[in-house]
C-alpha cells in the first residue's frame, strides 16, 4: 500500500545533510514496513536488526558503540557485509536498547557515509526515562502517523477521485453529486476502518467490517499491555482509566477534557502522569485552548484548558463499541458522540500534515474547534459532523479577528462565499 513517508524517506537518502533518522510512532502505525519496502526499492540490500525479537543484540552495544567496532560486529549478525551508502541499516523497536540509541551520535560524527533509520514504538516513553544521553542535534526524526483518508482511499483503489477531490478544493468548485456522494461514503468507512494499516488492507481485500474489528480489539489490547510493560507501577492504573474516559469526554458537548470526569474529585495532580504517557507513546494527542489570537499562538495556550484525540479513528470505534451501521447511516443512538468523532477525525488530518492546532472560545458563548497557521496567516476551521450550515461561532470570530479566509468541514459539497471556504469532511486531508 502506498504511504506518503516513501517521498520524505527518498528525500532523506539524496540529503548532503542527511543524518541517522529516527522513526517514531505508535505501535502498528507501519513503520516497520515502510522502512524495509524503501530499503528493499531503494538500496542494494537492507540489513535489519530487531531489539525485541532478538534481545541479545544488545550485548554487541555494551562495550563499545563507536562505528568502527559496531559494523563488523552487525554485518557478523545480519550475515551480510554492510557497504557505505549502499546498505541500509535498520534498528528496529530501538526504545529497548538505549545505548543503540546513544550510538547514533558517533555514526552521525565519525561515520556519516553509512545509512541508519531506527523505528520505535514507544521512543517518546523510552527517551523520557533515559540513563543514557539522547544524541541531540545528531539526528533527523520523522513521526508517521495511521494512514490519512488520502491514503485509504488510494488503498481502496480510488487514485482517480483522489485527484478530482484535490482538485476542486484547489478551485473551490463541487464534486459532481454522485462522486460526492460516494466519497461522503468513503469517509465513512474509514470512521469505522481507520488508518491502521492491517486493518486498511484487511478493509481493502474483504470489505468485511467483522474482521477489521477483531484486528481493532487486537491492536486496543496491546496497548493495554504497553501501558503496563513501560510504564511505572503506580500510573498503570491511572493511564488506563484516562484513555478509557477519552470516548466520554467526545461525547460530551464540551469536548474539553475534565479531570472531574475520570473519577469524583480528580485532579490535574492525579493525572497529568498518564496523560503525559499516552501523548509520548503517540497513542493520544493534546489541542490546547488560546487565550489570544496572536503569532505565535503556543505562546498564548491555556496549559489548564486543553482537549484529547485519539490518533486513529477505527480504534475510536472500537474502543466505544460501534458497529458498521451505527456509522455508515450516522445512527440516532450515537448523535452525542458525531461531533467529537468529526473533530477528532480533522484533527488527525490535520497532525498528519504537520500542523499544531488549537482551540478557541469566546466565554461559553462560542468556540472554533481548530487554529491552525497556515502560510503566516492565522486560520479558523469549524468542523461540523452534519450538512447544517449555522456557524454562529465563525461568524463572532470573524468579525473580531478579519482572518484572511475561514475553512468550515462539513457534508456540504466544495464552495467559497462570504470569506468561508466549505470543504467536505472527506477533503480535510488536502488542507
């Protein structure tokens, strides 16, 4: 399937400033597969060393990580010899062998001609409790995300509307009905489907949304197993009741996160630990709230304010215990939860492409789901899970701030009028 890190990675390897890159993400995001597809396409041979499957390979980095002693040793192991530039060398779940980690700092140094990508599951985690130092300066890093709805609908063989849906929010002119209809449909699917990889090609070969779940469930157990392995005693259970809480939180008409909501009397105190674990291990992210609309805006975010997204759709689902059909035909059972399932759905297109995003609020009286900066200029989205069109928020904030343009997603077809651009949820991948 095709993955958008394949043009960063091809970027990197051409770089005169290239340096070992690190690769993180959550567990099953694909980085693994990535990175050995474009060894395989890209380099005449690929030698691949796994910390998890073999943990004894981090006997080779005990005595010495200087890169004239690591490269006989690691072509020893991986039974071929590793060539400058013409091998790719791979560390695979690095987070379980720090001083792999650290070694990297002298290959950036001493050994830059040799070609390093290292991928890890939990690096975020693994580099906060550290007893070695991290090489700071001396690599490049990449986070890949599940697969964005660009990517899904490429994998369900639609490259054709891909390119039609670009191009009319380029020129803000609609998709013929049909086709928006059909990719209305297409977003859908990926509610229930998500970005994860298996599950997308899973999707992709049997449209049976059955088996899709029991790989969703799969998937939610491991990490329940990682917030126990890597984690420190006391917080295992407090992790795990905050990520079981994010579905509610959605639910709510206030999305913002409230401690109160997790257990009677909770407390920043009591959490901001698991909270802090579930963002490192990419498994959930932050949107705070700006107190100004002003450049740049992470200097005016309210730390006490903030809402959590999960980073995949399908897990969403599954975590909540929706079926197909509650999704594809948008259920009246599940009316509370379609407007958090639509603002975290934008918001993990949005991440994907690079962007910080906020929230905004007017008091109580309003609030614009997402600030984003977007070629200098400060820009409100307002996400909307329906085709309704009131937007009483945008309008307060354009009449107080005159951004240049306002996005709003919606079920409604491409337009532009009055300063608003409407853009079909299933096209928040192009912003």
């Amino acid at each position: 399937m095709y993955r958008k890190i394949t043009v960063f990675l091809e970027e990197w390897k051409i770089s005169k400033h290239r340096k070992p890159l690190i690769l993180q993400g959550a567990r099953q995001v694909g980085k693994t597969y990535s990175i050995l597809e474009f060894g395989r396409t890209h380099y005449e041979n690929v030698a691949y060393f796994n910390f998890e499957t073999n943990p004894k390979l981090n006997k080779i980095f005990e005595e010495n990580i200087s890169p004239a002693y690591l490269i006989p040793l690691l072509s020893h192991t991986a039974g071929q010899t590793i060539v400058r530039e013409k091998t790719l060398i791979i560390f695979d779940e690095v987070q379980l062998c720090e001083r792999a980690l650290t070694s990297l700092k002298y290959f950036c140094e001493d050994a830059p001609d040799y070609h390093i990508i290292v991928a890890g599951s939990l690096l975020g985690v693994a580099v906060n409790r550290a007893k070695y130092s991290f090489p700071v300066g001396k690599v490049d890093m990449k986070t890949m995300y599940p697969m964005d709805m660009e990517e899904f609908m490429t994998a369900q063989g639609e490259d054709v509307l891909v390119k039609q849906i670009k191009t009319c929010f380029q020129t803000d002119t609609p998709l013929p009905s049909v086709l928006h209809d059909a990719a209305m449909q297409l977003y859908r699917q990926y509610l229930i489907v998500g970005g994860m990889p298996e599950c997308v090609m899973q999707f992709a070969q049997t449209k049976d949304y059955i088996l899709v779940r029991h790989i969703q469930e799969t998937l939610l157990a491991g990490y329940l197993n990682d917030m126990s392995k890597y984690n420190n005693l006391n917080e295992i259970k407090k992790t795990r009741l905050t990520y079981d809480n994010i579905t509610v939180q959605l639910s709510k008409k206030n999305t913002r996160f409230q401690y109160k909501l997790l257990k009677k009397g909770g407390r920043a105190s009591e959490f901001e630990n698991a909270i802090e674990w579930l963002c490192l291990s990419g498994i959930v992210s932050q949107v705070y709230r700006v107190e100004q609309i002003r450049k740049p805006l992470e200097n005016y975010r309210d730390i006490d304010a903030f809402k959590i997204y999960v980073s995949d759709l399908g897990l969403l689902c599954a975590k909540k215990n929706l079926t197909a059909n509650d999704i594809l035909y948008m259920a009246e059972e599940i009316s509370d939860f379609k407007g958090g399932m639509a603002e975290n759905y934008v918001h993990v297109q949005l991440t994907i492409n690079g962007y910080a995003s906020y929230y905004w609020e007017s008091g109580r009286s309003a609030e614009i789901d997402f600030i984003i900066q977007h070629g200098g200029r400060l820009i409100p989205i307002e996400v909307k899970s329906a085709d309704n069109t009131k937007a009483k928020s945008l309008k307060l904030y354009m009449e107080t701030y005159k951004p240049a343009y306002a996005i709003k997603l919606s079920a409604k077809n491409f337009s532009f009028e009055n300063g608003i651009k409407t853009v079909p949820l299933y096209a928040a991948f192009c912003i």
